[in-house]
C-alpha cells in the first residue's frame, strides 16, 4: 500500500479510535510514524494504516476503499487495538483524559465536519445540551465532551480493561482480571466482591472504578470504609490507579469533591446521610461490607436508601452467623434475586439452624449473578513462606531505670482523677508516653519535654526528674543488635525494612546506621508525595535500608525487600500486618524474614507472647488478622484493653494472668473465624471469578 502524506495539523479519522489530529510525523524509509491526538489520548500510528484517512474537506475525499462514514467509530468501536498502535499513555487523572485531547480537536473546521456526521446517528441525544436555542448554542467543548461520551457508550461492551494501561505497580492477575470483566459485563458494576483474604479486593475495586472513570460511565463516586483503612485505600487508590481521592473532612460539603472516601460511621450519621442521599453518587464502594449484614441496623438502611446505577461490596466473610446476612447484602444489589426471605428461607436454610444451607449447588448458582468468591486454592499463586525470629533482649541498667520509672508515672496518673484538668488528653497521652517509652528513649523524652512546658504543673517535678534519667541514657541495647543485624544482612546484598511508630526514634535509628557508612532512605507522613516517591525509588536502587514509620505500611508494594525488622511493636497487631503486608504480598517470590526486637519485662513483651504463641499472628494469611478481630466482644479497641491491663495490673504474677486471659479470648476468636471460613467455603462452592 503506498504511504499517505500527512502533516502536522492535519485531521484526520481512525475507524476505531474516531477524529484526529496529526501532532508529530516521523519519516521512516517506507511509511511515516504519526502521533494523533484522540479523544482519548495521544496513540502512534502509521501513515498506511488501512483505517486511517484523512478527514474530509482537509485534503480532498478519502482515500480508495474508505468511502463508508468515518464516524463508524462513534456507532460501534472495537475495543481491541491493532498491533502496531501503542496503548494511549497513562493520565495523572481520570479527568484529565477528556479535557486534553478535547482542546486539541476544537478547530473550527473540525468541529463543523464532526458535528454534521455525528448528527445524522446522534441528533436526539444532543438534546441534553440545546437548551432550546439551536445547536449552533452548542459550545465546541461541551460537544467534544458528549461526543467522547458517545463513542465510548457505543462500544461493544468491555473486551478488555482499559484500566490496566492506566495502572502502577498492579500485577495483571488471571483471576483478577476475570472477577473484574465480569463485574463489567455481566453484573453492570453491581457485585459482592468475597475473594478469600489476600487474593486483591481492592485492586479488583480499583480496577473496577478505573476503567468506569476512563469510559465516562462514573464521575461523583463515594467510597466508605472503616476509618482505620481510610489511608490506606487513600494511597492505594492513588498511588497504583492515579484516582484523585479525597478524604472527607468534618465541616465539608458531600459535592466538594468528585470522588469522595469517608468512614461508613461517618456517612451513616443523621447529619450526613440525607445530604449524601441529594448527591446523586454514580457508584459507591463499601469496604468490609460485612458491617452490612444486619438489615436492622441504620448502615443497612442508609445504603438501602441510596440512589445508585454501581454498587460494589467487598468483604471476604459474607456470613458469620446466619444465612440471613447473605440474604442482605444480596438484597442490597439486587433485590429479588434470591426471591422473598420466606422462600429463600424455605428453599435454602436447614429448618431449626439459620446457619446451615441446604440445596447449596442451586444456591451458588444463583449467588454467581452477584457475587464473585475467589479461593487461593483456585489460583496458581503461591504465597512465600515468613520466617520469624525474635530476639529477646536485656535492656542496659540506665535504660530499664528509666522505663520502669516511666511506666510507674503512666500508672500513676492512669490511676489519678484528674477533674480540674479534663481539658488534657490524659488518657491518650499516657497511652502514647507508654508507647514511646517501649521504642526509644528519644521518643518518650520529646513528649516529657513537651508535658513539662505545659499546665501541668502539679507534676512538673516529676516529669523533670524523669527528663533527667531519659537524657543520662547512653546506650540502647535495640539500636546496637539493629546496627549489627543491618551490617549481615545488608553485607550480604540484602535490603532491609525497618519499621518504628515514632518520628524521633526513625531520626535516632537513622544517625546510629548512617554513622555506620549504611545508605538508609527515611520514609514518614511528614514528607510530600513526591518526597515518599523518592524515598521509595531510593530504596528500590541505592540504599541499604528504608527505616519508615506507620505510614511505610499503608498503600505501598516493596516486594524487591524480603527483610522487615520491627524496632517496637504496634499494640494493635493490625499495623503488625500492614508491616509484613509491604513486602509479603501477591509478587514476592522469596521467603519473607521477619525480625522482632523485644525487650524483657517490658509491656512489648507481653503483648508479643500473646500474639505470636495464642494466635500465631506472624503466620496468618494476609488479612486474617482483621477477620479475627472482628470476632472480638470487648467494647473497647485492643489497645485500650491492653492499656488497662498494663495500668490495673503491676505484679508479674498479676500481668502474665491478665495477658494470658486476653491471649485465650484472642484464640477462641481465631477458632470462630476459622469456622466461619470453613463455613463460607460450603455455601460458597461455585461463584468463583472462573
């Protein structure tokens, strides 16, 4: 075929990809190298492409063979591209996508050719814009945006997900990938998504929302979660999708942003859930969707009463109890689709135990409609091993007169009722002093000096003297086995992940390595994305260690890493496994080594013991740990519960009692979520992505 001569400015149409503009030329011996800007994004092409010609009236007709409308591409687009396009380049947003090429094609001459051919299959649909004036009134951008809308509206359905060109540090995982087209295809974006704990819920929701933004299909979405995942699906969502996510603030109006994530608690609220009902949210997303279950509660209800074209529900235990739970969320997606809950309950519970199914095979079947339950072993992936090592330590005799003086003033004061001083945050300062003193005496010393300038000056003597032990310090028995275990692993071409909770003591740990001559990267909430960005990289490249705090643990993969140390120990196991999860995840190939520092005697030690040899946390599967605290009656959080038993209890006698009682209620919770699951399993057989 012999090449076409375009050049730039030229337009053009692609009977796939719909009107042009020729950008850049690159002459090639036989045929020139074209960059067009379409409606969705800037693609490279070849000058003899036999679905490309030029638009009317820009050089005369089209060329032999292409008398048939160039605006076949708005009436019926083909998904897949040709093999010598490239795929259109990633955008920073969603929303980006139509601003940019749109200002690129409004040329008057342009405008006129696109909008005569488009009328001819699309004139009604323009009505939305006329506004009774004609369309002439019809602005050149507000119709390049409706005609994109158009052009992707007719494509033939979602032969491929878009989304995955537009994602980073995102596996293309078989069953993902097949759990997310069937969302799309079949179940039009209304689905429980119950994948067994670890196989990548968010990252199908992710996906999921993705390719609906780049289609124009979404604009306002809502996402609620627990507020403890808030930051996480914060940076997940914008660090692999490039989805410009806002957490809601208290005092915000719902429209405030187009895509929104908050706190289920937080929407539910009579404040807030009339005023997001009048938002007209395109798609919601619940995370741990199993807070839903109870069609009594107000969370019920309050997602009941909502308004939305997609809804996508995510949790890996849809039933603890009753089948009367799964009855629910379904009926959240599609009401009716296991029928009335009598004869749902008539056709698929045991009389006499609302927790046993019968006729489960015809019950997958219909479940498969709106669920989709990935188990691992459907999946040919393969978790790496983790193996544990803790290393029980003696502090030095400064360090353990300063914690064990510490740790006395905290029990003190937790002791104390402080009426003339409700305006301090008592409760939560001594909690995070206690924190503080069990990482570093850096760490406990910055909230001493801070306490000690304050109005509290009934116990400023105290904090003065403690000051005064905190400073006379000199060495730390966990900073000198942390430098000697980075110089053997770091020796041997390993890189190192080192976790604390506390600002100071990340700083403490980062002189003490770097005096060593080791190259450490620092990672914390305090630094820019950009500066996170850039730690990262650095630690992907050149640095031995990345020494992070908590916010290490949320949103990012280093699977590069195999070697995660934790300097202190997070009272809540929770963080525990967002830790691990940062390089023992779905893409690791090598077995994970963890390393604990503990310090005898000390409340650390305590709460290590029950976790590691009740529960056996460090070997549970990604997420389980969530599962099981969630079988949990307490009525407080786990680090309130182990606050109270440090502050009530002070002999050891006493103290090894009060942690093991915690440790058996932790394992009977275990062995509850491990019959829920084993439970899940039967009912569920069959509504796998396959």
């Amino acid at each position: 075929m012999a090449a076409r001569s375009y050049t730039v400015g030229d337009r053009v149409v692609h009977q796939v990809f719909g009107e042009g503009l020729v950008v850049d030329v690159r002459a090639r011996d036989f045929f020139d190298i074209l960059e067009i800007a379409f409606s969705d994004g800037v693609r490279k092409v070849t000058s003899i492409h036999p679905q490309l010609v030029k638009a009317p009236g820009d050089d005369g007709d089209p060329s032999p063979g292409q008398e048939s409308s160039p605006v076949q591409s708005t009436s019926g687009l083909l998904i897949d591209e040709p093999a010598d396009i490239e795929p259109a380049r990633p955008r920073s947003t969603a929303y980006k996508r139509t601003v940019q090429p749109t200002t690129a094609l409004v040329d008057p001459s342009t405008y006129r050719f696109a909008r005569s051919r488009i009328l001819e299959i699309e004139a009604d649909s323009l009505k939305p814009f006329q506004n009774g004036k004609g369309l002439e009134a019809v602005p050149p951008t507000a119709f390049f945006f409706h005609l994109d809308g158009l052009r992707i509206a007719r494509q033939r359905g979602f032969a491929r997900l878009l989304a995955l060109n537009h994602a980073r540090d995102v596996q293309r995982l078989e069953h993902q990938i097949r759990a997310c087209l069937r969302v799309l295809r079949e179940m039009k974006g209304r689905a429980l998504l119950a994948d067994e704990v670890g196989l990548g819920k968010t990252v199908e929701a992710g996906l999921i929302l993705k390719e609906y933004l780049l289609r124009g299909l979404v604009r306002r979405v809502l996402i609620l979660v627990p507020a403890s995942l808030l930051s996480q699906w914060r940076e997940e969502l914008q660090h692999k999708f490039d989805i410009p996510v806002k957490v809601f603030s208290r005092g915000e109006r719902w429209d405030a942003h187009p895509i929104l994530l908050a706190s289920l608690d937080t929407a539910k609220s009579p404040r807030n859930r009339q005023a997001i009902r009048e938002q007209g949210f395109d798609i919601l997303v619940v995370d741990e969707a199993h807070r839903l279950r109870n069609h009594l509660t107000q969370a019920w209800k309050f997602i009941d009463s909502l308004s939305l074209k997609y809804l996508l529900l995510l949790t890996a235990t849809p039933v603890q109890n009753d089948l009367r739970e799964l009855y629910n969320l379904v009926t959240l997606l599609r009401p009716g689709v296991l029928g009335t809950y009598r004869s749902f309950r008539r056709d698929y519970v045991v009389r006499g135990d609302r927790r046993v199914p019968k006729n489960t095979r015809q019950l997958s079947q219909l479940l498969a409609d709106v669920m989709i339950r990935t188990t691992r072993s459907s999946t040919s992936i393969k978790f790496p091993r983790r193996e544990v090592t803790t290393r029980e330590l003696e502090l030095h005799d400064d360090e353990r007169i300063f914690y064990r003086e510490v740790s006395r003033f905290v029990r003190r004061m937790a002791a104390r009722d402080r009426p003339r001083e409700r305006r301090l945050p008592w409760p939560l300062l001594l909690m995070v002093l206690q924190k503080e003193i069990g990482s570093s005496p850096a760490a406990a010393i910055g909230t001493l000096e801070k306490a000690a300038t304050g109005r509290l000056s009934s116990v400023r003597a105290e904090l003065l003297d403690l000051l005064v032990l905190g400073r006379s310090v000199k060495r730390e028995v966990k900073l000198e086995v942390l430098v000697e275990l980075a110089d053997e692993q770091c020796g041997r071409g390993e890189k190192v992940l080192v976790f604390s909770q506390f600002r100071r003591t990340v700083d403490s740990i980062t002189r003490a390595l770097r005096e060593r001559g080791l190259r450490v990267a620092v990672f914390h909430g305090s630094l820019t994305a950009q500066a996170k960005d850039q730690a990262v990289d650095a630690f992907r490249q050149d640095a031995d260690l990345l020494v992070s705090t908590e916010a290490g643990g949320e949103g990012r993969n280093l699977q590069f890493c195999r070697t995660v140390v934790n300097y202190d120990l997070p009272w809540n196991p929770m963080r525990v496994e967002q830790r691990i999860g940062r390089v023992h995840r779905i893409g690791q190939t090598r077995d994970v080594r963890i390393h604990n520092l503990s310090a005898r005697g000390t409340l650390e030690s305590y709460v290590l013991a029950v976790l590691q040899q009740k529960i056996n946390m460090f070997q549970l599967v990604i997420g389980e740990m969530d599962q099981i605290l969630g079988h949990l009656d307490w009525g407080e959080s786990i680090e309130a519960r182990i606050f109270r038993l440090w502050a009530e209890h002070q002999d050891g006698e006493e103290m090894e009692q009060a942690f093991g009682d915690m440790g058996k209620e932790m394992q009977q919770a275990r062995e509850r979520y491990e019959h829920v699951k084993a439970y899940d399993q039967e009912i569920f057989e069959g509504t796998s992505g396959g």
